[in-house]
C-alpha cells in the first residue's frame, strides 16, 4: 500500500453532529457570559435593608450601574459582623475587580439620591457614590444566534430531504441535489464479476460482449464505415440474470462504469430530475469512452401522455425527455453506451425505444435444461456436495426456474441439510428444497379431520389419474397429503418444454387440472371449495384460448391481446356485448367439456382410484412407481425435450 493511501487513511473524518455539538455549547457558554457569569451581582438586599445599613455606618461604596441597579460595597468593619458574613467580597475567575456585597433595584434615580443624601448627612466616613454604564459585548451575537440555529436547522432538514445525510457525499447538500447520484466503476475500483461468472445467457451474454468490445477496438469497426451503438436495452422476466449481465459488463470493460436505478432520478423536488440526467452524461463524456447502466428504466422510461391526471407527472416526463435528449439530440455523445435493464419493456416509452436510442434489445430468457445445468454448476461450487450428485437430474427437476430461482434452491438445500445434521448436501435435500420453494413449508401439525384428510386423498388420485390416462397431460412426479403453505395437498408434475402449444395439449392439461373435483363427485357425489386454484388456472387457460390465442371455432381467428400493454380503448371493451356473451359461453362450455371428460374417465377407472387414494391414506407421499404398481406402464409415451417453456406447474388446494 502507498504511503498516500496510509496517510489518507489517518486523517480523522469530520462528524457534523459535533460541529452541532460545538454550536450549541458555543451558544451556551456565550449566554452564561453574556449573562454575566463572573460579574456577580451580590447578595439581593432591599431599600430599607439599605437605608439602614448607611445609617449603621456599614456601607463604604455605592456604585449605580445604568441608572437601574445599585451595587453595594461594606467596610471591613461590617464584613467582620455576623449578619454580614455570608456576602464577604472575594475576587471574579473573569476579574481582578471586588464583587459587590449586595445589589438591589433602586428604582427612581433622583428620588434615591435624595434619600440616600439624607441618611448619610450623620456619618462620620462619607459614602463614596459612583454612576457607571455597562454593557454587554456579546449582544449582538446573542441578538443573531437563534436566527442562525434556525437556517442551520432548515439546511439540515433539507440536506435529510435531498437523500443525503453524509457530509461530503454527492447530492448530500443542498446545492449537490441536482448532482448525480451514479455510483463510477473504474481502474481504481476492483469488480470481481466477469462474464465466467455468468452461466446461460450465451446469446445475451455474446450480444453484450461485442459491446464492450466496441469501446476496447472502435476503429475495428469504425474502419468499415459503421457507428458504435449507442445504447442496449436488456428486457427479461425477474431473476434471470439482467443485472448480473451488468456487473460484468462493469468487470469486462477496464472503461469508466456509471450505474444507478432509475428511481435515482426522482426527487420530490421540480426539476431535479432533468439536472442529474445532464448531470450523469456530462460526466460520462468528460470520461468517454464509458458505459452508463440504468436498471430498472420504467421507473422513468414509462410511455408519455398515458391515463396522465392534471398533469402529476409532468417531472417524470421532464425526466425523460431530458434522458431522450442526452442519447440522441443536437449535442454528440460520443463513445459513451447506454445499457439498460427491464421487465416491463411493453410499457417504455416508443421514443426511449426507436433505433438511435436503444439500438439493440437483447431478450434475456428463461433457461434451459442444458443452461440450467450450467446455472447449477456455478450456485453448487461454494457447497459441501455429494461426489455423485447428478445435476443433470436436477436440471430436469426445475422446469421454468429463473437463475435467482436456482440459487435460492441451492441455498434451501444446504439449509435443509444443516437443519438435518449432514455432513454434505445429497439429491434428496435439492428435491425438499424444490418442493419448499415450489409448495411452501410443510406442516404436518396442521389440524385436520379425518373426512377432510379422505377427501384431499380422493381430490389429489383424482389428479394422479387423470394425468395418467391422457396422452398431453404432464408426467406425474409426486402427489402428497402433507398440508404445505395454505394447500391441503398438491400434486407436482415434471411439464414438457414445448416451443408452441396445440389446442389437444391445453385440453388435457385442463382435464387433469379438473381430475380433483371430477374425483370428489365420482366418490362422494360432493364437491367443495378445494379446487380453488384448479378452477382459476382452468379459467385462465380458457379464456385465453378464445381470446389470445383464437382456438376457438366459434370466436374465430382473433385475439384482443394488446402486446405493447398500452390499451387504446380505454375502458371499454375492444369486443361488442354480444362478441362478449359469446366468449363467457365458449369458455364456459370448454370447461364444463373437459369436467364431464374427467368424470367419465374416473367413472371407468373408479375401482383404480379408490385403490390409489387409500394408499395414499396410508403413506402420505406417493411417486410415479406408486402410479405404475397400480394402472400399469402409461398407454402414451412423453418426449422429453429440453426447451424451457412451461412453468413447474403445481395443483393446489
């Protein structure tokens, strides 16, 4: 380490409560002097206390301060007296003078000196009389100091206001809120992520490597007559790696990073801003080549002019004009790259997405079977694993799982070991941790009656079954009885990654869905309340049949999904009421459809079903092998594939 830095390091940091701390016991020790600390005042006495006094002879000097107030100095003789004791003269810290051995307020001037003339026109020693003024030097300053304390409580409440309580930080004071507030990546500033440490993502993750190759070598593609890109937009569902694609961009680019959210830009002060946007690029050109990332850009990125009320968001607006203006305006921006980061790209404004702006928008998707496994092998190199953990196995076992999805699965399972006394994590603790992440915690003290227990036995073999006996319908995993986050029992199914679904596909996959309740009739001619969430997912399938994806022969091949989420009819529907009382009866005679298949399969297969519902009675948990014991090998054969599409769907009641 440099003698620089050591010597940096030594220097104490100033604390701006002790500079407050110091002002107010400034303050303090003013007023206690300004008071008069140190010019005692005496002993309070009263007139006729006085008057006797003089007459006895006791008083030796009489000194009239502003016309107001009379100090009393008494003989030596009188202080040695007993009832004089207590206000012996001594000398001030603050003076070499005699303090006063009484005061008192005199009142009217003249009319004490005529009496005081008449007391002591017997005395033999005569009475010394002086007239002195006085005044306070610290006045003024004790006149202005709560003016003072007042602005320095307004500067600090506004410094607090402005987001910044530091003393030197950016944006902390008052002048500085216009300021920026990137956080800048540099030489000096050691960022450990590269694009090693990004498993998957290799289309992205090559899109977003040509762009740091573009501030390294610009004349490699300058040369040829092109213009570096000024600006790549990075759009993808929660959790799959756009943000870490930045950080490695930061430790990739060995060039000047900037990167803030765009929440960073709102203040609730007009016009704040607009500056920290001209602010943030006026840093990055003095600092040219640079990369500034912006995550989360819809804070400000959103369309302009939609559902605005009376003008409330005119300063976001500003904003982004302003951020419009910086990537593509009058002024040049030279060698300085936008990267931004969101999961919301349909409600970004179209001017913040034309070419010129956001060049490129890079999808950053779901992963795959084969991305997964990489995806794994990064999250499991800091655990205490099994030699033998097949994570191929585990790749497959977490269909629709987002990067951040996987980490937490393998910091569930190192959980659930340590919770278990292991030594390391096995296969068996990813599949709890898969299940409590999917399902929720188990809980196995839930109460719960023994007709309730026999009809979530029945709800879920109804599942099982008819899952088995059609050929669409997701493989079976796992069905289980345990109560597990607010279900009474679930069933987990390991969904083909299809590319694009058929009509046939969703159909079964509905039927199946309705295997629970289609069970609960077949057995208990009953149905109840816990096939909530089949019910919903049944609906949304087939609403979405007839109005998205138009599957529906009597609606026709029309869809009324509006892509950009930018609805230009407002609040009316884009369908007549008639169109509307036609769609309600396609979906609900789909669905019933798909019930009354459900009961007739169970109807033929009822004995099976009671079969498989007692053991599930009896063990709690059963697998696919619990399934072949009793129906057989499966009539259809899946193709596994390894396209990612579908979620890791789960049935809840």
């Amino acid at each position: 380490m440099s003698k620089d830095k050591k010597t940096n390091k030594k220097k104490p940091k100033i604390n701006l409560y002790w500079v407050y701390g110091a002002a107010i016991a400034v303050f303090i020790i003013i007023n206690i002097v300004g008071s008069g600390f140190g010019k005692s005042k005496g002993s309070s006495l009263s007139a006729n206390q006085f008057f006797e006094y003089v007459r006895n002879g006791d008083v030796k000097k009489v000194d009239i301060i502003n016309r107001r107030i009379a100090k009393v100095y008494l003989t030596k003789a009188a202080e040695s007296k007993e009832i004089h004791k207590k206000t012996i003269s001594k000398s001030n810290v603050f003076s070499t003078q005699k303090t006063p051995n009484y005061s008192f307020e005199i009142g009217d001037l003249q009319n004490f000196e005529n009496k005081l003339d008449k007391s002591r026109d017997n005395l033999s020693t005569p009475i010394e009389i002086t007239n002195n003024t006085e005044e306070n030097p610290w006045g003024f300053l004790i006149n202005l100091l709560p003016f003072i304390l007042i602005i320095g409580f307004w500067i600090f409440i506004m410094r607090r206001m402005s987001g910044g309580a530091g003393g030197g930080a950016a944006g902390g004071q008052i002048f500085n809120i216009g300021k920026s507030k990137a956080k800048l990546f540099d030489q000096n500033t050691e960022v450990k992520t590269t694009f090693k440490d990004v498993a998957g993502l290799e289309g992205a993750k090559e899109e977003v490597q040509e762009i740091v190759d573009f501030l390294k070598n610009p004349e490699k593609y300058t040369s040829l007559g092109g213009k570096i890109p000024k600006g790549a937009l990075l759009v993808g569902s929660p959790g799959t790696g756009k943000t870490l694609l930045a950080k490695a961009v930061a430790g990739e680019a060995k060039v000047p990073f900037f990167s803030l959210s765009g929440s960073d830009f709102v203040e609730m002060f007009v016009g704040v801003g607009a500056s920290r946007v001209r602010d943030l690029f006026k840093q990055a050109k003095e600092k040219s080549p640079a990369i500034i990332f912006i995550d989360e850009i819809d804070a400000i990125g959103r369309a302009r002019g939609k559902n605005a009320m009376s003008g409330s968001n005119d300063e976001r607006e500003n904003t982004l004009n302003q951020l419009l203006t910086e990537m593509d305006g009058f002024g040049t921006n030279t060698n300085v790259i936008v990267i931004a980061a969101t999961n919301r790209a349909d409600i970004l404004d179209k001017a913040l997405m034309r070419a010129g702006r956001f060049d490129r928008q890079i999808f950053v998707d779901l992963p795959d079977v084969r991305e997964r496994k990489e995806i794994f092998e990064v999250h499991l190199r800091p655990l205490k694993k099994e030699q033998d953990l097949d994570i191929d196995f585990l790749s497959k076992q977490t269909p629709g799982f987002s990067g951040a999805d996987i980490a937490n699965v393998c910091n569930e399972a190192a959980l659930i070991a340590a919770r278990n006394g292991k030594k390391v994590v096995g296969k068996q603790d990813f599949l709890d941790a898969v299940d409590r992440i999917v399902g929720g915690l188990e809980k196995k003290n839930k109460i719960i009656t023994p007709e309730e227990k026999r009809a979530v036995a029945f709800h879920e073999a109804g599942h099982a079954t008819v899952s088995w006996m059609l050929e669409h319908a997701a493989p079976l995993v796992k069905v289980t009885i345990v109560p597990r986050g607010q279900s009474l029992g679930a069933a987990w199914y390991l969904p083909e990654e299809r590319l694009i679904v058929r009509p046939e596909q969703m159909l079964d996959e509905m039927c199946a869905a309705l295997g629970g309740r289609a069970a609960e009739k077949v057995i208990f001619n009953k149905i109840s309340t816990g096939a909530l969430s089949d019910l919903e997912k049944v609906t949304k399938q087939a609403r979405a049949m007839v109005t998205v994806y138009g599957l529906s022969d009597k609606i026709g091949n029309l869809t009324y999904y509006d892509s950009s989420g930018q609805n230009e009819y407002g609040f009316t529907k884009p369908y007549s009421e008639q169109t509307a009382i036609l769609i309600d009866k396609e979906i609900s005679s789909i669905i019933e459809k798909q019930y009354q298949r459900a009961i007739d399969l169970l109807e033929k297969h009822k004995d099976k079903l009671t079969e498989l519902a007692e053991v599930l009675l009896h063990k709690e948990v059963i697998f696919k092998d619990n399934l072949q014991d009793i129906f057989g090998e499966r009539p259809y054969k899946t193709i596994e594939n390894s396209k990612t599409k579908n979620n890791n769907s789960q049935e809840e009641e």
